[in-house]
C-alpha cells in the first residue's frame, strides 16, 4: 500500500473501530435512518440487445457473546462488528448468454469467533476452492480486517435444455436443511439462518434436460494446494483438493430421487437423495453418501446421512426436524481433536461426533415479525445449543434481524493435556447474541 495512503487510512480505520466497540448501536441506527426506499435495482439498462441489473446489499452486524472459561482465557468478553457491503451485477444477452459478478467489500472488527455460533454467519468463506487471485486484504491490523473479494464471477450459455455456466459460482447439491451431508462445497452450518448467498467456488457446470423433471448436471471445481499448516493455500492447482461430480435427477410420483457420486475434495465419493411431499402434507428430505478418502487418515473409509420430515400448518407454523449421522466423527469427546486433524475432516462441516439431531420452528407473529427458532444436540457428549431469529421486515427491502445463541454441554477445562480440555462439543462454543441490519438496493 502508497506510505502515504497507509498513514492516512490506518488512523481512521483504528478510530472505526473503537467506534464499532462502543457504540455498534448507534451504527446501526443510523443505517436504518439512511436507509435507501425500496427499488428492484439501482441501476437498470434494457436495450435491443440485452439487459444489465446492478443491485447492492448491506449487512451491518454487532455480535457480543460470552467465552467459556478455560485455557487461561483472561477476558472472556466476546465483542466483533462486521459490515459487509455486496455489490451484485447481471446481464442478459441474446435470450441465450448471461454474466453475472458479486464484488463483496467487508470490515471486520473485534476478536474471531466460531463461524457455527449461529450468529455470524455468511461474512466468510474457505479459500480452498477459490483462486486468491480474486480476494485482496488491503488493511491487516489488530483487531481490524478489511478485504475486498470477487464471490461469483461467471458466464452461462442456454440453449433448450442445455445449460453451461463457467466462472466463480455458488455449487450445492443438498436435498436437507439443516445437516447437508451432500452440499461438498462450501456448506452452510446447521445453525445458519441467513443463506441468500451461498459462497462461490471457481467451477464449470454442464446441465442437461433429458425430459421434463429429468437431468444431469456435471460440475467440475478447481482446488489450490494446502500449504503445510493446513491453514492458507497457494495458487497452484491440485487434483487432491479438485471435484468433478455427477448428479443425475427423476422423479418417481411425489419424490424426487438423485444420484450423486465422483471425485470430491481429497475423497471418492457415490451416493444420493430423496425429497418430496407424502399424503399431501408431510414433507420428507434424505440424502448421504459413502466415501473413501484420496489420502491416509485414521478414518479413510465413512459414510454421512442425514434425514428429515417437516410440514406447513395453515396457521404459517412451520416445523421441521433431522437426524444427521456423521461417519467421521468421533465417538467421545477425548477424540475430537483426532477429528480436526485429521487430513479429510471436511472443510466448513464442523461435526466431531457421530450422531446429532436438529428440530426447528418458524411462525410469523405478524405480516411484519418472524420468528424462527432451533435446537440442536450432539448426542455422542449429550451437547447442544439452541438458537432463536427474530426478523422485523422494515420496508420491502430492508430487515433488522435479532439472534441469541446458547449452548449447553460440559465446558472446556484447563488442562496440561489438550485432548483432555474439550469435554463436549457444543459446550466449547461461546454464549453470543447478534443485532443485523439488512438492505437491498
């Protein structure tokens, strides 16, 4: 960065902060006095020849929380504010060519915490998958990051029932909500409530309409080597942390089976799913597969499912709940940093044991309020965490959200022996609550 420039932003972005720290509120009442009217997109252009969108988003979040006690943690507060401002931008071309980009510029301020708190989540994504070339953290300093990133960047072609999309795009093969043994990429935790934009991966997608609810689709991702802490990678492409997979989809009466299987990052993967509605009311979802992993590791061989039923009464409650069974996790607590190290441990699917369920709940209390709510147990340690989301619709285009997370579970202890410091799963996690404002524009 120009001395210049640096000497100039390094000052106003520390004193941002300090103003984040105290006074996050009155950010965010603000925003909400600045707040933009309604409107489908800031700008639009149609001709002849095809048209162009641009649209924004605004997340501003204030999250405060509660460590637990241990490790010889001396301020257990948990304070951190982001505010991510996305840029999104799509255009038509010839009834057959689109293109679209999500430029996402993001402030983060305060101390880290767990990305499956439940309350924080969509600010980040892993870079496995995502060429660096494309993400520039222009500021760096305790406690403060600012990065600007490119999250989708891609082209499509259309033609009939044939479709090829190249670039940075979100890939998702999940059939479950909550647990999603089959989202391989950049999957979104059980306790995420906000998922409007799912994290891109540099990806080819071919998709073909063999009929009228038949298809395949096949999607090929690059993966970038792991540098030696497993932390960071580099930009040279290897087969390894790369994915070419296949789905074929039908329908047989009410359901919608699948089949998935290929290569997914560091491991074999074949498997499938099924969703639909029975006798008209209820709901049921299911998916997994059975893998085999491209290196050693203590548990090389694994299978994950998850299932689930949920249903929609008239008076807008609507409930669901899933069983989720995770071949690679372990079966006590003592194991679980077994389980992190372990080389195909899935990246962004953090469950260390076998077997959890999740139940949620959502209700519009009115045409303006929603509320949903989950609870979630690990019950290998007998840990979990519940969870409420309350979201007041402002004007069409603008939401304030509230979440409260609490976990339950055995808390970590000091211990000279790091595998004898986490004794439940969820009971690790930090007590947080969150106030988020939301726009788009």
């Amino acid at each position: 960065m120009n001395p210049d420039l640096s000497d100039r932003l390094v000052p106003r972005l520390q004193l941002g902060h300090r103003l984040w720290k105290t006074r996050s509120i009155a950010i965010i009442c603000a925003a909400l006095i600045l707040a933009p009217d309604p409107a489908a997109a800031f700008f639009e252009l149609t001709t002849e020849g095809g048209d162009l969108e641009v649209t924004g988003n605004l997340r501003v979040n204030q999250l405060v929380g509660r460590n637990p006690e241990a490790f010889g943690i001396e301020d257990r507060t948990l304070e951190v504010t982001n505010a991510v401002f996305r840029t999104m931008g799509l255009a038509a071309i010839a009834d057959a060519w689109t293109f679209e980009v999500h430029a996402v510029q993001s402030f983060i301020g305060g101390a880290s915490i767990v990305p499956t708190s439940g309350v924080a989540d969509g600010f980040s994504a892993s870079t496995f998958n995502r060429w660096s070339g494309l993400s520039w953290r222009w500021y760096d300093r305790s406690p403060t990051q600012a990065e600007l990133s490119i999250d989708r960047l891609n082209a499509a072609w259309a033609r009939g029932r044939a479709q090829v999309k190249i670039g940075r795009q979100p890939v998702n093969f999940a059939t479950t909500y909550y647990f999603t043994p089959n989202d391989l990429l950049q999957p979104f935790a059980a306790q995420a409530f906000f998922r409007l934009f799912k994290p891109g991966v540099d990806a080819a997608r071919v998709e073909l309409g063999l009929g009228d609810f038949t298809d395949i689709t096949v999607v090929g991702v690059l993966g970038y080597r792991r540098n030696a802490d497993r932390a960071r990678v580099s930009d040279a492409v290897t087969w390894n942390e790369s994915a070419v997979l296949l789905r074929a989809r039908t329908t047989a009466g009410p359901l919608e089976l699948s089949l998935l299987g290929g290569k997914a990052p560091r491991q074999y993967v074949v498997g499938g799913a099924v969703q639909g509605e029975l006798f008209e009311w209820l709901g049921v979802r299911a998916e997994g597969h059975y893998a085999r992993g491209t290196v050693a590791g203590p548990r090389r061989d694994r299978a994950r499912l998850s299932a689930g039923l949920e249903h929609r009464f008239e008076s807008s409650l609507f409930l669901r709940a899933e069983y989720f069974y995770n071949g690679g996790g372990a079966r006590q607590a003592n194991d679980y940093l077994s389980v992190l190290a372990d080389p195909l441990f899935p990246v962004g699917a953090p469950y260390l044991g076998r077997h959890y369920a999740a139940a949620g709940a959502g209700y519009e209390l009115h045409p303006l309020l929603n509320l949903e709510t989950l609870a979630l147990v690990n019950f290998g340690d007998s840990s979990g965490q519940v969870a409420a989301y309350l979201t007041f619709s402002m004007l069409d285009d603008v939401d304030l959200a509230a979440v409260a997370s609490l976990p339950f579970g055995a808390r970590p202890r000091s211990t000279l022996r790091p595998e004898d410091a986490i004794r439940s799963e969820f009971g690790s996690y930090p007590a947080a609550a969150s106030l988020e404002f939301r726009a788009f524009f």
